[in-house]
C-alpha cells in the first residue's frame, strides 16, 4: 500500500473536520482535537476559513490555546485574538513561553494588551513587560528567561542535588550557564558534563569559557547566523555590561530562518509574510491593491518609452509583435541576478567587501546569456521574415537588455540596502521597469535608427 504524504494526509483530516462541521456533530469534531499536537490544530486553523475559524476554536481544547497561538501566523492570530476576552487572554497566557507571549502581545491593540498585563500576577507581568523592552527583531525580543544558572565554585555533586529538587529542566536545555554573584556570564557548562563527571567536581573545571554569547541588541539574523556557523542547541544572552538575561534556543532559531524565507518569497510578490491564505476577499484585495497599483506605474513608464515610437511601429508591424519579446528574456535573466544576490546578502555572503567582484561577474553572465540568445533570436527572425537587418536589430536589442538586467540585478538589491528599504519588497518592481525601459528603447531606438524610412 502506497505511503500518503503528510500534505495529502493533512488534507484529508481537513475535510474530515469540515464534513463533520457541516453535519453539526461538534462532539465528534471536540474529540478529534483533543489527539492533535498543537502545530496540526493550527494549522487547520490556518487552511480554514475566516468564518469557520472562531467555530474551531471554541471546539479545541482551553488548555492548548496557547500552544496553538504560538505556531499561528500573525494575520490568524489576530483574528482569533479579537474574540478572546483580556482575562481569557491572561488565562492562556500563564503556559506560555516569554517569549512567544511577547510575540502575542504585540499583535494586539494597545488598549486591549494592558488589560491583559493588568490580568497577570507581578512577575509574569515583570517577564514580559522586560521580553517587551527590546526589539522584536533582536535577540532581545526572541530570547527565553527560563535559565539555569549556577556559581563557579560549587561541586557537581550541588548541582544535580538542585536539579533534582527543581524536577524539570527547561525545555531544550543543553548547557547550564555559570555566573558570579553579579549575574556576569563567566561560561557554560554543557548537561553532559555535568551527568557525567564525578560529584567532588568543582564547576569551575568544566566551564567552556570559549563558548560565544550573544548580545541582547543582536539583530535576529545575525543570531541564526552564529547558530549555522557552530550548531548551536542554545546560546546565552548578554547585556552590553556582561549579565546574563537570557538564552536563544534553537526552536527559536529555526523560527526566524522560516520567517525570513517566507518574507523573501512574499515580498517578491508585495505581499506580507504573514499574509493569511483565507482572509476576507475585501481585507485581501485592500492588500493587493496597493502594489497593483505600483506595477501599473512602472507599466505606463513603459507604455510611455513605446509610444514614443508610434512612427516606426506603423510602418513596420512586425515590430510590434516582437516589442514584448526583449523585455521579457531581460526581466527574466534580472530577477534570476535579483533573487541569487537577494539571497546572497540574507546569508551574509554579500557585502560592499565582495559587491564588485560579483558585479563584474553578473555583468560577464548577463552579455555571454546576451550573445547566446541574440544569435539565436536574431536567426529565428531572420529566417522567419527574410530580413537579416530586422535580426540583427533585436540581437542587438537583446545584448543590451540581458547585459543592462545583470548589472540591475547586482546593484538595485544593494542601493535599495543602502537605503534602508527591503530589496526584496522593492527591487521587482525596480528590476522589470528597467529592462521593460531598456529592452524598449532599445529594441524600438536601434529599429528607428537603421530601419526607418
């Protein structure tokens, strides 16, 4: 019997829940719940929608609530946040990781998200209202406060008597951080050498003290960074004096990577990366409108360099029929430039030390790609239309445009960095009304020069 992929399987139980919801036995639906790890409940939540979600989640369980809000996107989060009473909000909040509640809290309207810190006791308020302080996108704002930490000059056998007495370790703890009596971070001592070294130990002979630490102001992606670069499990969080404040583990971690990757692959599209798939038809076309529009400028630019050639185009039909050809093998060859360096600087492999070199290489890719295509495109019009002249205008046209996206393709990701604006929610657009403009001009200019009568 053939093996279902976890999408087809995923599918499956969906529609279970959606025909159980249709026949009204909300027992049955109740009970299918309560064996769902709290990712699958969101993500039916997610594939759901916006009319049967607050239905789905009266059905699952109070006591996973916070669970499944910590594994919802945003734009669903919201939306089932707005049913949800302060109080309520509170209630489920209490299981919550610190972080991940801070996350929450964001979300909501100021006014609703002070009741919801009034709700809570003094020191889960003091936890998150410090997880709040930073910035979200900083290690600060990702860290967790559920540390371990212990004194250099206590033996093993302290330690495990702690731990036995605490009952549970936090979750994904690899390391126990080692402080002195100002909560400055000396060095960590891995859980395995604890378990396996003898009781008389003292602490201080097992301290790692080349283990990195990372500063509370970090940026996120540089914190994922560090985690590729030495496989990391956790790592401690510093301020800029040296205390300890918290760790980054690497759930965490993997959290910001998927982000970052849906936010380079949305941003293509001039969407948010937390756009939710089943929102209201009104809220999704608000959304799309506006970079609609931005596209239908850059097209009237482009629609302006054509009209410039109206003579020509009357004179020479044939013209018109290719006009769209240059631009779309240009626009191709620079969002594949676009979308590699794009890449690049996300990862960290391009920077003002490397731009040049890899400018000069784009450049030589995009005219051998232009050589190439124009001899090919150039022989396919010629003996089409029995006019050599006419292909040698478009493979000119086309050397230009290919050569002119690879260069586009380099430099508009970095300018637009330079600039604090997101290459990859603004450089697109850029990109296409550069060869649209060039493979335009081009094409209709050189046609204008040599075939005109």
């Amino acid at each position: 019997m053939p093996e279902i992929s976890e999408q087809d399987y995923n599918q499956q139980r969906l529609q279970q829940v959606n025909e159980a919801l249709g026949s009204g036995m909300f027992v049955y639906v109740r009970k299918l719940f309560q064996n769902m790890p709290a990712y699958d409940l969101a993500l039916i939540l997610e594939s759901s929608t916006a009319k049967s979600r607050p239905v789905l989640w009266q059905l699952m369980d109070p006591d996973n609530h916070g669970e499944i809000l910590e594994e919802l996107n945003e734009e669903v989060r919201k939306g089932i946040l707005k049913s949800m009473r302060p109080e309520k909000l509170a209630a489920v909040a209490e299981g919550m990781d610190v972080d991940d509640l801070a996350e929450v809290l964001r979300t909501l309207p100021d006014s609703i998200y002070r009741e919801v810190l009034n709700s809570m006791d003094s020191q889960d308020r003091g936890r998150v209202e410090a997880a709040l302080s930073f910035n979200e996108d900083t290690a600060g704002g990702i860290m967790n406060t559920d540390t371990i930490t212990i004194r250099p000059d206590v033996s093993v056998d302290v330690v495990l008597r702690y731990l036995r007495l605490k009952g549970e370790l936090p979750e994904a703890t690899d390391s126990f951080y080692v402080v002195d009596r100002k909560d400055l971070f000396i060095g960590s001592v891995s859980l395995a050498s604890i378990v396996t070294a003898k009781s008389e130990t003292i602490i201080a002979h097992l301290i790692n003290s080349e283990i990195e630490a990372v500063t509370v102001d970090m940026e996120d992606t540089d914190v994922a960074q560090l985690f590729e670069r030495h496989d990391w499990l956790s790592a401690p969080v510093i301020d800029a004096q040296g205390h300890l404040l918290g760790r980054i583990t690497i759930d965490d971690v993997i959290d910001i990577i998927r982000e970052d990757a849906e936010h380079s692959m949305m941003s293509m599209a001039g969407l948010g990366d937390e756009a939710d798939t089943f929102a209201p038809v009104i809220k999704s076309t608000q959304q799309r409108s506006i970079w609609l529009g931005v596209n239908l400028v850059t097209a009237l630019i482009a629609v302006a360099v054509t009209s410039m050639f109206d003579g020509i185009i009357s004179q020479l039909t044939i013209l018109a029929i290719l006009n769209s050809l240059v631009p779309s093998m240009g626009g191709v060859a620079g969002n594949q430039t676009l979308t590699l360096v794009i890449r690049g600087m996300a990862l960290g492999h391009v920077g003002d030390s490397n731009s040049r070199a890899l400018l000069n290489k784009e450049l030589a890719v995009g005219f051998f790609n232009g050589i190439i295509w124009a001899l090919l495109i150039a022989t396919v019009v010629a003996i089409w239309k029995q006019d050599f002249m006419l292909g040698g205008v478009i493979a000119f046209a086309m050397l230009m445009n290919m050569t002119a996206a690879g260069i586009a393709g380099v430099s508009i990701p970095l300018l637009l960095k330079r600039m604090n604006i997101d290459p990859a929610l603004a450089g697109s657009v850029i990109l296409t009304t550069i060869t649209d403009v060039v493979g335009i001009f081009a094409f209709l200019g050189t046609a204008t020069l040599l075939l005109g009568q």
